[in-house]
C-alpha cells in the first residue's frame, strides 16, 4: 500500500515559480530544480509585482521567494496576496541571512532555505511539498459553487458600455468577460466594451452558468465560443477563444477537471 501511495506521489508534477532579483540566482535554481522531474519551473520573476502577477496567472504549486529585493520584497508579496485574498501556493523562502526565519514563519511560509541552496536541503523540502499537497484538501479537483439563481431567471440581454454609448447585446453573443484592476471587459463577434457589472461574480451569477464557466478568477468564458484548448503546462491548459484576435485564456488547475470531463481530454 505505501510503496504505491509514494509511486503515485511521485509521478505528481508540481508547478513552480522562482523569484529573485538576480537573474544568477534564479539560474542556479532552476538548475538545482532540473534534477527533480517532478517538479515543473513555469515561470520565473525578478520583482514582487511581477511575482504577484504570475502567482494569481499560473496558479503554481510552489513558489520559491527570495526575501530582500527591492521594492516589494518577498515577505510583502505573502502579505498583498493575502490582502487579496488570493489562494496562496507553498511559499518556499530563500536569503543569504539566517535572521530573517522568524519573520519567514510569521507569514506561515512553508519552509525556508539558506543560499547557496544545497542540493540535499532542497530535496528535503520539495519531499516535505510533496506529501503536503497530495494530502491537503482536493482544491485542485474543487467546481465552481452552486451560486442562487437571480430573481426572474439568469439574463438574456447584458448591457455593455462603450464611446459613451451603452449597447444592448445577447447573453449568447458573449465570447468572454475578463476583469482587471476591477474593471470588466466583454468581448462578443462585433463589440468589446465595458461591463456595468463591478465584479466578475456578479456578472457570472447574472449568466447561465450550463453557458459560462469561471474558468479562472479573472476569466468567464462562454463555452459554446470556445475554439481550441491548447496543453500549456504539463497539468495545465489555455483556451483559444472565438475572438476576432484568438485570445488565449488560461485555465486555472481549480478547473482542469472539468475541463477534462467538458471535452473528455
């Protein structure tokens, strides 16, 4: 029973990101990284805000976080995206000064790694990773929650404003709705403009949700435009979407299974 519970552990491949502002470090440790097959780096990032950005794109399981950088360090990367409320992968510290693990534990990272990072040290850590996240809480098989059906039913006519104007356009003509620094952007075959809705959930409980699927925090797709699904990563997929331009729409690992079970991948 254990020998095949380590087997199937084993063949798990988790994402990672490394940030740090130097480029040699982030150099060393992703070729430190080459020699753990299980282990995928997906990205890489030289700043806090960039790490913020591919945290909450990527989704990555691990998140290797160098402490001291300028600007937004790594410890104040925890702090704004849990002020975000943001899901949070495994925060793996590193720095060259020892005197920061209690700051790195006060922010519940989950481990910390002197530089130069040894290999033996590291190997110890992405194990303890490992067992963490096939015994924690199956977030990444989680759906979507049931959310109430709007009084008189979901719409079928969306307002969508834009050069001052507002048009009225068919809930089955969205191709996709997007939000960024909370504004929503939808997109149909002839308009993309400005959402009235000021949060992606409102707009999501306002839809058929058998027609719009939240397929990442930021994204909601209407499953009918969806022309191509593209492997990204090795446990991960984007969506290229029926746009004028193709957009390429990521799709968060909350939702791979039921993207699977969507197209029977």
């Amino acid at each position: 029973m254990s020998n095949r519970g380590n087997a199937a552990a084993s063949t798990q491949i988790l994402t990672a990101l490394i940030v740090d502002d130097e480029a040699l470090a982030r150099d060393e440790l992703a070729y430190l990284l080459k020699d753990f097959p299980e282990v995928e780096v997906a990205a890489t990032a030289a700043n806090g805000l960039e790490a913020i950005s591919l945290i909450e794109d990527i989704e990555p399981d691990l998140v290797f976080l160098d402490v001291q950088m300028p600007g937004l360090d790594g410890l104040g990367v925890i702090r704004r995206l849990r002020e975000k409320d943001t899901p949070l992968p495994y925060f793996i510290l590193a720095t060259a000064f020892d005197n920061y693990a209690v700051e790195a534990f006060q922010v519940e990272a989950f481990d910390y790694l002197l530089k130069p990072v040894e290999k033996e040290r590291l190997a110890a850590t992405l194990d303890r990773a490992r067992r963490a996240i096939s015994s924690r809480p199956a977030r990444l098989d989680a759906t979507e929650p049931d959310l109430p059906r709007p009084p008189g039913g979901y719409k079928t006519k969306v307002l969508v404003r834009r050069d001052n104007r507002n048009w009225i356009v068919d809930a089955n003509e969205i191709i996709y709705a997007t939000i960024d620094d909370g504004l929503i952007t939808v997109v149909t075959p002839t308009l993309e403009g400005e959402s009235t809705y000021k949060t992606i959930e409102e707009l999501q409980s306002s839809l058929d949700p058998e027609q719009f699927w939240r397929v990442h925090r930021s994204w909601l797709v209407n499953i009918n435009r969806i022309r191509e699904v593209i492997p990204w990563f090795k446990s991960s997929f984007q969506l290229r979407m029926d746009d004028k331009k193709g957009t390429e729409v990521p799709v968060s690992r909350v939702q791979t299974k039921r993207l699977r079970a969507l197209f029977r991948l």
